[in-house]
C-alpha cells in the first residue's frame, strides 16, 4: 500500500490552496488537488491543522462531510528530535 501511494505521488501533478494562520492558535485550511499521471480526473484532499490535530477528507474512503482526525501532539517533539545539534 504504502508502495503504491509513493508512485502516485511521484507520477502526480500537485496543486493546493489555502491559508494559514501563525499566531497561537495555529490553524490551516488546504486544498491539495493530485492528478495521476494519465488520469482523466483529480483526486481533491481538503485539509485542516487545529488544536494539534490534522483533519483529512479521503474521497475513496471517507463519506461526505466526514474527516479523518489524526493527532498531532507529538509532531513538535519530532521536528526537535530530527532538528541539527550545534
């Protein structure tokens, strides 16, 4: 699975929009639009950063108006963990 996401990536065409808000609350609304190569239609994921948690609609799998809610408490710990040592 995780294969065949990374190609359809790769062979994608990806266009997104949106806004950001830096000041605490940080908050983002996007729209990521991916085109597979040689598909006749896009794939649109609609996305939203608040409150340390990611809400992601996926068409094939999501109903209508419904996200997936991934959290994202630990997300700063990581980016400190993978930052450079001086």
């Amino acid at each position: 699975m995780t294969a065949a996401m990374l190609a359809l990536f790769k062979e994608s065409t990806i266009q997104y929009e949106g806004m950001v808000s830096l000041p605490e609350p940080v908050r983002m609304e996007a729209t990521f639009t991916l085109t597979p190569k040689g598909a006749v239609s896009p794939i649109v994921l609609p996305i939203l950063l608040k409150d340390n948690k990611m809400y992601l609609h996926l068409p094939a799998i999501s109903p209508t108006d419904e996200y997936i809610m991934l959290p994202l408490e630990n997300a700063q710990s990581l980016w400190n963990a993978a930052a450079p040592k001086s």
